[in-house]
C-alpha cells in the first residue's frame, strides 16, 4: 500500500502526465492552487493526492470553464468540507464511544451534556 501524501513526481513527469506545460504548474503554485513538497535542493515534489488535485483543477479550467479565482473558492470550499467531514465522523464515534460506556442498564444522561462535552474538540469554520 503506498502513501498517496508521499511525494514522488518531479515537475516535469507531472507536466507530461496531465499535458500542461512546467511553467502551468508553477504558475498554479504561485497562485495556492497546489502545494508541492520540495527536496533539500529546493526540487518541485508531487504526491499522487497533488497530481489528483491538479487534475481537478485542470478539469475545472478546462471543460468547465471555471477561471482560476472560481477554482481558488472551490477547492478551498472542498478543503473545507473534508476537514468538517472529519469533525463529523470524529464527533459521531466520540459519542458512539461515549454510548457504549454507559451500558444498557444504565438510564442515558441528557444528550445535551454528551454535545457540549464534545464541542471542545470542534474548531470554528472560517468561510472566507
């Protein structure tokens, strides 16, 4: 199984890879489009999650015709949607957890203690 967060692609293989030009690339690094790792020698490294997300990218530049500040609010609009999928899921088995300790015999405590318990481990949203 390999790490889709490891960085493995050189600039020019992921250029080839998604037919755009290296100078495309690093024009969308500038922008903070994508986030490559770099090497000690300051070397442009691609994970397989950056090729994914560059290949997003030019799918929304390309056969959408979304311009590069429309893709800016999308992908951090995603970014932000994963990070609070997250929260979810970490809150659900928190409770899940939580629910599983107090046993069957047991009457349950007020939900409401279980949430705010809970909200600690939440970070707030920003939007923009």
């Amino acid at each position: 199984m390999t790490d889709r967060g490891k960085p493995l692609y050189m600039i020019g293989v992921v250029a080839d890879m998604l037919n755009v030009h290296p100078q495309t690339l690093r024009f969308y690094e500038k922008k903070g489009l994508v986030r490559p790792s770099r090497t000690v020698g300051r070397t442009r490294m691609y994970s397989t999650e950056d090729v994914d997300e560059l290949a997003r990218l030019l799918r929304l530049t390309r056969d959408l015709g979304v311009n590069l500040a429309g893709i800016e609010v999308i992908l951090k609009m995603r970014r932000r949607m994963i990070e609070m999928q997250k929260q979810i899921e970490d809150l659900v088995a928190y409770l899940r957890e939580d629910g599983s300790e107090a046993g069957h015999s047991r009457p349950q405590e007020p939900r409401e203690a279980l949430v705010r318990a809970a909200a600690g481990h939440l970070k707030p949203v920003d939007l923009f």
